[in-house]
C-alpha cells in the first residue's frame, strides 16, 4: 500500500496561514501547527471514504486482520 502524502499540509503552510490570518505570537503559531497537522493525519486515518476503492488504513488494517 503506496502512502499518500500530499493530503496533509505541512507544518510551515499551517504556520505561515496562523500568522497571516491571526498574528499569533511565533511559539503559539507552531505550536498550534503541529496540533492541527497531527489532528489532520489522525481524521485522515480514521475516516472511511466512501467515494473512494482504496480503504483508510485503520480500514485496511482490520480487512488484513480477517475483520469485515
């Protein structure tokens, strides 16, 4: 199974968006960044898409445990 990366944005677009949209001191800013791009790979990882044939990973995980 190929990881898809480029669904997660990184951490210095998030930043540069916190700082240009609410001027949030620089820590604050990273700090939050890194909070939401985990935030995003976890809903990523947990969600069933339904329009989509490749299941999530958690999905897949259980579909190569025998879970159906």
């Amino acid at each position: 199974m190929e990881a898809d990366y480029k669904n997660y944005r990184s951490i210095d677009e998030i930043y540069d968006e916190l700082q240009s949209k609410y001027n949030v001191p620089h820590f604050d800013a990273l700090t939050l960044a890194v909070q939401i791009q985990r935030n995003e790979i976890l809903i990523s990882g947990l969600n069933i898409f339904q329009r989509d044939e490749r299941p999530a990973s958690l999905e897949a995980i259980a579909i190569a445990l025998g879970y159906k």
